[in-house]
C-alpha cells in the first residue's frame, strides 16, 4: 500500500486519519494542503476515484467561496477553484493508489490491500 494523507494540521479528522493508520502500522505520507496543495494528475485521480468534484468540497465550510460555488453549474470551474485553493476541500483526502476516499473512512481504508 501507498498511502497518502492529504490534510490540515488542524482537522480533527485528519489527526484520526492519521492515528488510524499509525495502530496498524501501516505507513503513509502526509501532505499539508494548505501549504503544498495537490499536484495536478493526483488532482485528476483523486477527482476521478471518488466521483467528480462536489464529492471533494466541504460544503459545510464557512468561507463565502463555498457560498459562491453552490449556485455554479460548471463543474470545470469548481475544480479550478478547489485546485487553486485546496482549503476549500474537506479532509482528509486519502489516496491509495488510485483509489481514494473524503473525510473520515475506516470501513473503507480497512479493505484497502
């Protein structure tokens, strides 16, 4: 397994993300997003794996970007936003390969092989 952990160093999640995988001694990368952000092709498969960019943005977010993007139809534009500013995604995003999954998903990580 190639785990990586894309988060916030403040998200409660993100933390339990990365406990989860530190009992099982499973070992993983963990990205910073606000600092780095995504690279473009993990982008791309990220948005691919868990089925297309309104599955990847925290709605539930209070910055008034979010407000604007549930009245956008373009779905392209959406991702330009989120990829430009990746702290409009909930976390954590973890990626294993190509596969990936939002927020908080142990039932999901323990069938990963």
């Amino acid at each position: 397994m190639n785990i990586q952990i894309f988060g916030k160093s403040k998200c409660f999640d993100t933390k339990k993300a990365e406990r989860y995988f530190k009992e099982r001694r499973i070992p993983y990368q963990m990205i910073d997003l606000k600092r780095y952000g995504f690279a473009p092709r993990e982008f791309d498969s990220i948005l691919s794996a868990v089925g297309g960019v309104d599955k990847l943005i925290d709605w539930e977010g209070k910055s008034p970007d979010i407000t604007l993007m549930k009245y956008m139809d373009d779905p392209r534009a959406k991702e330009d936003k989120v990829f430009d500013d990746p702290a409009l995604a909930k976390t954590p995003v973890v990626r294993n390969g190509k596969q990936a999954t939002v927020g908080y998903c142990p039932e999901i990580w323990a069938t990963w092989k």
